[in-house]
C-alpha cells in the first residue's frame, strides 16, 4: 500500500483502509492484531520468551546501576541481556503456543 489512505474500523476489530479520493470504492480490510500472548515473562528467572510464528527467543535479562544524583538519566549497563535459546521451527511450521515458568 502506497499514497495516502483514510482507516476506519468498528466494533469487529477489523480495520479497512481505503485510499484518498478513491473511498468505498477500492477498500482493503487489516487484520486484527493477535489476540494471544506474543511475549512471557519469567519474573523470578528474570527471563523472557519471545513467541513469532515460526520460531521462539529465550533471553536473560541484563542489569544496570543507579547513578546517584541522574534521576531520569541513562543506566549504565552492568551486564548485557544474553540469547539463551532461538529455535525455528521446520518448513514454516507455524508455533501455536508456549509457556515459560518461575
């Protein structure tokens, strides 16, 4: 989709974009946004699993330090967020679900 387009949506959740000059005339419905959980959190780990449709990320979370005296400056960070797993699935077959616990 290119040039100028007016969205509209409704009740149903679903979005229609039409373009400028064009209306009711060339219309194109957007799907709704995923009504599932694309991210889980392992507070207590402090991990996060990333869920996409074909592969799922597992992270551990860095750390900073407070700078006494910056209240709303930039933390340094302390230690970096690390990739602990990134598994694809197969011949674009897509993940339906996933948990992550603790």
């Amino acid at each position: 989709m290119t040039g100028e387009y007016v969205v509209s949506g409704g009740v149903d959740m679903t979005l229609v974009a039409m373009p400028v000059g064009k209306l009711g005339k060339q219309s194109r419905n957007i799907l709704p946004f995923p009504q599932r959980k694309l991210v889980h959190v392992a507070q207590t780990a402090r991990r996060l699993l990333f869920q996409y449709q074909t592969r799922l990320e597992l992270w551990q979370l860095g750390n900073t330090t407070a700078v006494p005296g910056v209240p709303d400056g930039r933390l340094p960070i302390t230690q970096q967020p690390v990739s602990l797993l990134d598994l694809k699935t197969k011949k674009e077959i897509k993940s339906l679900d996933s948990a992550i616990n603790t």
